[in-house]
C-alpha cells in the first residue's frame, strides 16, 4: 500500500468526484466540498470555523466556476491558501478539474501555494 502524503490543512474542492481522486494519494485533515459555483452560507460558515483551528487550502477546477468559488472564499475567509492546478495538466474525456488532474499536479500545485489577504495589494507566493 502506497504512503500517502500528509497535509497539515483543510482542503476545499468544488465535489465528491475531488474528494475520491485525492484521497487516494494524500491525507489531509479534512476536506470540505462545496458543491458547485453557488457556494452556500453554511458551507462558508463552515469553512470559517475550520479557518480559526486549521490552515485552509483552496483547490478548486481551473475553469471560470472554480475561479468564482475561490474568490468568493477568498472574499469571505481571510488568509487562505490556494492550490491552483494548470489547466493543460488537468483535462480529461473533454473535462477540465482537479479529478481530471495527475497526481503529480496536484502535488506540485500543494508545494507552491499562494495567500490572498485582503490586507496586501497582490497576492505573496510562498
């Protein structure tokens, strides 16, 4: 049985397809789905309070929803990081998301993570 990778953070995708990809190769604390572009009140509460206990990662499809998603958080919950998988590495069967992604992208995309705070101008790559 393959190790998998540890992350010390809660990870939000856009969908349970998400979920059953990454859980394969990596073990986070928690994931949150968020059910589609129209993320929900409760599921933004629910993201705020795991944001006062746990570091938040941001991994949502590279297309315009999974843009509209990660802003909406962004927005909402303060200094959470992003995991932005490349488009080209993440289509499949005319699909573009995280579960259509390699895992060798989303691991690469969990080692250069990116913070959005509304209290800086642009975006600090860490």
């Amino acid at each position: 049985m393959e190790n998998k990778t540890e992350i010390d953070a809660v990870i939000v995708v856009e969908g349970k397809s998400d979920v059953l990809f990454l859980e394969t190769f990596i073990k986070p604390i928690d994931f949150i789905i968020t059910n589609g572009s129209e993320i929900s009140k409760d599921t933004l509460s629910t993201i705020k309070e795991y944001s006062k206990k746990y570091k938040i990662i941001v991994m949502t499809d590279p297309d315009f929803p999974g843009k509209k998603i990660r802003d909406i958080i962004n927005e909402n919950i303060e200094n959470c990081y992003n995991a932005f998988v490349s488009k080209k590495e993440s289509i499949k069967k005319n699909k573009v998301g995280v579960a259509e992604s390699t895992k060798s992208e989303i691991l690469k995309s969990l080692q250069n993570l990116h913070i959005f705070s509304k209290s800086l101008q642009n975006p600090t790559i860490l």
